[in-house]
C-alpha cells in the first residue's frame, strides 16, 4: 500500500477533460459518478481525495475475472494510485503489468467504473477518499501469470473467492448489464 510521492490528489490539474467521459459511468458505488466529475473540474473534495484506477480484467466470454489477493483489501482488481501526469488509463495498465505480469492496452480508454472508498490515516498520510477508476481490459487466462507480491488467480464470476472489497459484487452485477 503506500502513498507514492507522484500520487495524485484531488482537485489536480489536468484531469477535467476526463470529467465527462466520468458523469457517464452506469456503474459506481460509495459515491455518484457526479461527485468525482465535480472535483476533476476542480472542485474541492469532501475531504482528502487521491486518483486511484483498476483494471477489470475478463477472459474473452466475460464468464471470469482475474483478481489479486491484497492483504488488506482480500480479493480485488489489480490497481493502485495514479501518478502525477497520467492518465487513469495507463495508470491501471501499469498497474496490471506490476501486479500480474500481463502487459496489456485497456479495451476502451473510458473508464467502466466508479468507486469512492475511505482510506483509513495511516503512517503514509492523513485519512482520504480514494476515487477509483475501472478500466475494462481481455486477457486469455492461460497467459502467464507474474505475481509481484500477491498470489494473482483467475475466477469464476458466479464463485467469487472470499474476502473481497464491498464494491466487487454489485460493480459486477452491473457491468453485467452491459
């Protein structure tokens, strides 16, 4: 976990013309798509904000997920903070290829996904909102696997493996309607 020197704290700079392609996302949890859009165009936080983004990694057919078995946050999409200058995008690209070993360009370069979730004070900073944005990449689950740290598995999206963050579940449900 950790706070890079590069992350990116809300308002920043930069990042409004991403602001609309945010208010579109159906699919989000912890806060609406809106209020991320708001900050990105420079309004200020409710409270300490950092740009965080993920990547949703599914086989061809969608029917499974690859995870990485956090040791704080259970079973959960590769991810991680967005470093200054950088697009949400690449930012969970780089992401994947340190976490699983997969280097691979997302789908789209439109996020598919909102969250906001609270980060707890800790010796790397103050408590803040984490405002993560989902990135939708295809990766065959007989690629090789390159754990950094974590153990890295595909799975089933029906058998989601336990523990997970609160938001695995009903993202999943509603990417599920698109």
């Amino acid at each position: 976990m950790g706070h890079p020197p590069g992350a990116v704290w809300l308002p920043a700079t930069g990042y409004a013309p991403l602001a609309d392609e945010v208010e579109h996302v159906a699919a989000w949890h912890g806060a609406p798509p809106s209020a991320l859009a708001a900050v990105l165009r420079g309004a200020p936080p409710a409270r300490p904000a950092q740009l965080a983004a993920i990547a949703w990694v599914f086989d061809a057919g969608a029917s499974r997920l690859l995870l990485v078995r956090h040791r704080t946050f259970g079973w959960s999409c590769p991810g991680g903070h967005v470093e200054d200058g950088e697009h949400p995008a690449d930012a969970a690209a780089r992401e994947l290829a340190e976490e699983c070993g997969l280097v691979l360009a997302p789908d789209h370069r439109r996020p598919i996904t909102v969250t906001c979730a609270a980060a707890p004070a800790d010796a790397d900073g103050p408590g803040h909102d984490h405002w993560l944005l989902g990135f939708r990449f295809t990766a065959s689950p007989d690629a090789d696997l390159v754990p950094e740290r974590d153990p890295v598995a595909w799975h089933r999206r029906d058998a989601l493996p336990h523990p997970f963050p609160d938001d695995l579940e009903p993202l999943l449900e509603r990417l599920a309607d698109r």
